[in-house]
C-alpha cells in the first residue's frame, strides 16, 4: 500500500492525496455517466520526474496506444488485476509516476491523470 497524489491533466489543479492504489482504481470508473464499456490504461511517466514534475498532456484517442518514451503496463475496465496493482506499486516503490488514460462507452478520453508517489 502506497501513498500518492493524483494531478489531473491537462489543469494542473491542487493534487489529490490517497493512501492505497487498489481502491481509488476500483472506484475509477463511477465518476463516468455511463462506464459499462469504461477503459483506463495505465502507462509509466518518466517524463514527470524528469522534468520536475510537469509532463504534456497526450489527449490519445480510443486506438491509440503509444505514449512516447513510455510503456503500457496494462489496461482494465469493470476489474482491476492484481498484477496491474502489483506494477503500479513497483512503480511507486522506484519513485516513479504512472499515467491513467480513461476512456467512456462513445471512444473519447475523458480525462487524464499523472498519480506521483508520496515518500
């Protein structure tokens, strides 16, 4: 279990600070109107660390899946695995930031989000 605040991309408003990944990636999706065909993928963010914390917002579409510089480290929708848990963490415990793609029913991102980890 690993602390970490949520800044929401491209407005860089004030972060959001959780103390555990698993429920608040649980709970992704009922911000969404309709998340029956919700997806988020989750992609490493080197590019927040170096460049002290500040990285440009992609706006991917559905059938996107590259991010430069950076690596998928996997998807869900209604369920999140374990293992995405378990990669997320193991970025958290290197220090590094992930990256959330969150898609709706209609194909569109809805929102982006860089999640930093908390020493």
């Amino acid at each position: 279990m690993s602390r970490f605040r949520v800044h929401n991309l491209p407005k860089l408003g004030e972060p959001i600070n959780y103390d555990d990944v698993s429920p608040y990636l649980w709970n992704l999706h009922a911000r969404l109107h309709n998340a029956i065909h919700a997806e988020t993928r989750v992609y490493t963010c080197r590019s927040w660390r170096l460049a002290e914390q500040v990285t440009a917002s992609y706006e991917l579409h559905w059938n996107d899946l590259v991010v430069p510089g950076e690596t998928l480290l996997g998807s869900f929708g209604w369920a999140v695995s374990s293992d995405l848990i378990a990669r997320i963490e193991a970025e958290f415990a290197k220090g590094e930031a992930v990256r959330l793609f969150v898609f709706n029913s209609d194909a569109d991102l809805c929102f982006e989000e860089v999640l930093e980890p908390i020493d």
